[in-house]
C-alpha cells in the first residue's frame, strides 16, 4: 500500500465519539425510545428508526448529549500509535450545534488526551476543501456521502457500519474498524520505509 503522504483527517462522531451509542442512550432518557444501533441503516436516521428530526435537534442542542460522550474504544491508544509512526492527524466535523460547541469538542479531546494536530470545524460541503487545503493523504470516516466526495482528494477509510451501506468511489475502502485504519497505514509506512531503505545501495552504486 502506497503512502500517498503523512496527513491523515479523521471524523470525529462516528470513528473516535460513540454517536450510536450516546444516541440510544438519550433517545431512550428523554424520549423513553427503544432504538437498536441495527436500526440506524441511514445517515438520516429519523427515516429508519422512530425518532423523529425535531427530536434529534433537541439532543443535538443539549451541550451534555456532546460532553459526555463516550469514546470509541481504543480511540486514544490508535491515535498515539498513529502519532508515533509520523502521522499527523487532523479532526474534523460537522459541529455546529450550539454556541459553545466547538470550545466543548476541544475540552472533550483534551479530557481524554487524545492528542492532534489540529481540529478544524466543517460541514459537509466544506470537507473536501479542508482536506485539499490540509494536503491529506488520507481520511477516516463512517459516512458513505462524505466518503464518496472526499475521495477525489485523497484516499480514504470507511468504518464499516449498517447506516453506510451501498456504492463506493474508487478510493475509497471499506474496512472493520478505526483499528484496522490504523494498522493499514502504519504497516504501509513501514513498509515504504523498508523498500526505500533497500534501493539506498542501488543508488549509491549507481551515483559511483
């Protein structure tokens, strides 16, 4: 596997915060809804489960339902190892919600050491920009849409979930999990960095 470069943009809800879990445990507390994650099989999940679109707004604007999310498990400890290859690794997401959201996503990072380049705030129709501007090689995300229109800037990783199912852009793969991701590109960087370790003597010989 080629490494294009050492930037790598990854989404935040849905690859480092537990959106699914956050939601069915809120939709549940404040709406007294039963929803199943097998359920969520749309990016809109308002069109597959029974909670409604005024409903999701209403989680969404309370600070605490962002707060207090968990993260993925591993999330931090990946990261670090991602860090520590050389990665350089770039948050973005579409957190637009509340005033404080964005100082929130931030201390939530923090809270959690979870340690990154940046954190640059995007909705869907700006993402491709960012990443052009940001020059990444790469990106992680769980959403089939921003997959698809991310892939005519770089090469990107799609976690497997039931709400992302359906037709992929050429560079796009689709693989199980931010772990694997993480293991893809470490491994591919070794191994780039391998191959041109071997050619260094052809090049000397070559210069002499």
């Amino acid at each position: 596997m080629q490494i294009p470069n050492r930037n790598v943009g990854i989404d935040l809800d849905g690859v480092i915060a537990d959106i699914v879990t956050q939601l069915v445990r809120f939709s549940r507390s404040h709406f007294d809804l039963r929803l199943m994650p097998s359920e969520f099989r749309s990016e809109n999940i308002e069109t597959c489960t029974p909670i409604t679109a005024h409903q999701l707004r209403t989680l969404f604007h309370e600070p605490k339902f962002f707060q207090n999310m968990r993260a993925v498990q591993g999330a931090r400890q990946l990261l670090m190892r991602l860090e520590a290859a050389g990665y350089r690794i770039h948050i973005i997401t579409d957190r637009f919600w509340y005033p404080d959201i964005h100082e929130d996503t931030c201390h939530w990072l923090s809270n959690r050491m979870i340690r990154v380049t940046s954190v640059v705030f995007a909705n869907k129709a700006e993402k491709q920009k960012v990443a052009r501007d940001l020059a990444l090689g790469w990106f992680i995300e769980d959403q089939r849409s921003n997959a698809n229109l991310l892939s005519e800037v770089c090469r990107v990783f799609l976690i497997d979930k039931p709400y992302n199912q359906g037709a992929l852009a050429p560079n796009v793969q689709r693989i199980k999990n931010l772990s694997t991701a993480v293991n893809l590109l470490v491994q591919g960087l070794a191994h780039e960095q391998t191959t041109a370790l071997e050619k260094e003597p052809l090049l000397v010989a070559n210069a002499s």
